[in-house]
C-alpha cells in the first residue's frame, strides 16, 4: 500500500491542480499578483517558480535572507527573476539578533538550530500575503522528496514559546525585529475556518504534489531552462545548513538527514535501497568543504574553536526538555487535526 501521493492517478490530480490554477486567477484578477512563493535558490522552489511560468500565473517570490545564502544561491536567485520575469522581494533578518538566537540553539545542546530560520520564513510569508492582499501561497513541499523525518530529529518549528524560552535563556541581544507568530496565532490560521475567511488567511497549495516530480530529470530542466546551477544536495544552499546537516547533527547526535531524503526517494520510486545505501558510505559532503565551512561559520558567529568543541561535547538535550507549548505535544495535535477533517466534511 502505498501514500495517494506516490499513487499513479495523476489524470484526476491533473484535473483537479487545473481547477486550482483558474481558481487562482480569477481570484487575482484585479490584483498585482495571482499568487505568493517562496523562493530558496533550491531545486524544489525554483522549479515551483518554473511553473508559475509554465502556468502564466502572475507570482511574487519572497526569500528571506538570513546572511547564510552561498554564492551559487544567490545566483540561481537572481536568474528567477530575470529568465522567468519573476519580481523578487528579499527580506533581510537583523543579523546581530539572528546571530544571536542561532547561537542560543547551539548552546541549548538540542538539533533544532534550524528551526528559527523556518519560523521566521512562515511569519515573512504571511505578512507579504497581507501586504499584497494575496489569498495563495503556493509553496514546493513535497512527499516524493520529503515525506520522512523522525519528530525528535527536529521539533518546535511552530513553537514561539520553545523558541523565546531557548533565547531568553541562552541568548542576550533583545528580538526586536525579528519575525514571529505565538501558538494561538498557528492554531487559528491554520485550523479555524471562521478566522481564514475573516482575515483572508492565505490558501497554501502544495503543487508539486500534483505533478510527477523526478528530481533528477528536474535538476536537468532547470538547468536547460534557467542556467540552474545544483548545490549538491538538499538544503545546500544555505552555508549553515550545509554545515549544521553534514557536520554537527553527524558527529553531535549521529543524525544523517540524507537518510531520511533519500528514504523519500525510494518510496517515491526514484531510488534503489543499494543505491542510497552506497550513497550513505561517503560523507554528507566532502570532508575539505566541512573544514572551510566550520572556520567560516565560526567566524560569522563570532566563537573560537575552543567554544565551539565546548558546545559539541555538550550533554544532548530535546525540545521536551525546555519549556514549550502544550499545544503541539503529539496528542493534541492529532485531535486538531481530527477537529480540522470534521469541519471540512
């Protein structure tokens, strides 16, 4: 048995996405833009940016800058906009906040130093759909390349009060700036229906789940098409987080996310188990590139070597063990997700 999206029906899926992209446009018809993307300079967003073109639809493209984007990914940005014509806003995040808050999850001994970054790119998000009075979000999520992670691996993504509770207690520049939503706020978009037709909360379609997607076969369209240059691996495109997933969730927690990436890729039909497994006997990433990047990223962070070896012998900890909301504990989110399906019927 297999998930409805690895599933070999995609006439009624195709007809179902064409429904959603004439939707999107008589809805936009009066508006500066159809719809809202998010944009990484990575294969499943740029591809998402493809498709906009490929559809005419009119999209906005936000990226949000933390200071770790590579050479490579601001280029492939940058040719988004200029080979698709597609208007780019770029939203900077205060560095010495954000430093700061990045260097509080390292200290905090958890593997969630990503999480803050992803917080901040849903809240940017929904501001510009606001701002633009956008009504979709069309975003690259994806079963068929990222339909597994074991929830301890990373947790509280959603979470304002683990996030605020982690700074206030490791960190010391005040968060003025940056962006962020509390847990009321996630709940009520997201499964309050009343709240999403009152306040427009925007409608997120996850369209490549619609469309066959081999990502091999896409990185070679990108880069027939676009002039699309591929990082290497997933995620690569950001300098920390090709450091953070192959170096310290390695050596720190014994967590190797390509496991789960290309654990996705064999259910998904794209990938023999041998193939990932031969793939699994080489580092995450070459060994010369780890050792650029940890002097890189401990300079920008501004630590010595001496801190950082102190942080990686540091007892590991998980979400549960700081304090955090209740509200996404496992239990409570599956029985808003049973209250969210009742109101849909």
């Amino acid at each position: 048995m297999y998930n409805t999206y690895y599933g070999p029906n995609f006439v009624k899926r195709g007809e179902k996405l064409e429904k959603f992209i004439k939707k999107i446009k008589e809805d936009g018809r009066k508006k500066e833009y159809d719809c809202i993307i998010g944009i990484s300079g990575g294969v499943d967003s740029t591809y998402v940016a493809l498709l906009m073109d490929q559809f005419r639809l009119r999209a906005l493209a936000v990226h949000l800058d933390n200071g770790w984007d590579t050479d490579v990914t601001r280029n492939n940005i940058k040719k988004i906009g200029e080979k698709l014509d597609i208007d780019i806003h770029h939203e900077l995040l205060e560095w010495n906040e954000f430093c700061d808050l990045q260097l509080a999850f390292l200290r905090s001994s958890t593997p969630d130093s990503e999480i803050p970054t992803d917080h901040a790119i849903d809240e940017t998000m929904y501001r510009s759909t606001k701002k633009y009075s956008i009504r979709y979000n069309i975003n690259g999520y994806n079963f068929k390349t990222e339909s597994h992670l074991p929830t301890m691996w990373s947790t509280g993504h959603a979470d304002w009060v683990y996030i605020k509770g982690i700074h206030e207690r490791f960190g010391s520049v005040p968060l003025k700036t940056f962006p962020h939503y509390t847990p009321f706020t996630y709940l009520v978009r997201k499964y309050s229906k009343s709240f999403q037709i009152l306040f427009s909360v925007p409608r997120q379609l996850n369209i490549l789940n619609f469309l066959e997607f081999n990502k091999k076969n896409i990185i070679t369209r990108l880069k027939e098409e676009i002039g699309y240059e591929y990082s290497g691996g997933k995620h690569n495109e950001s300098v920390y987080t090709r450091f953070y997933q192959g170096y310290i969730l390695p050596r720190k927690f014994g967590y190797d996310k390509r496991r789960c990436h290309l654990s996705s890729l064999i259910c998904a039909g794209q990938l023999t188990r041998d193939e990932a497994i031969r793939e699994l006997e080489d580092p995450p990433y070459p060994v010369e590139q780890q050792v650029k990047d940890r002097n890189f990223v401990l300079g920008k962070l501004g630590i010595s070597d001496e801190d950082f070896t102190g942080i990686m012998s540091l007892p590991k900890k998980t979400y549960r063990n700081y304090p955090h909301s209740a509200l996404f504990d496992r239990g409570a989110m599956k029985y808003l997700r049973f209250l969210s399906e009742l109101t849909k019927k």
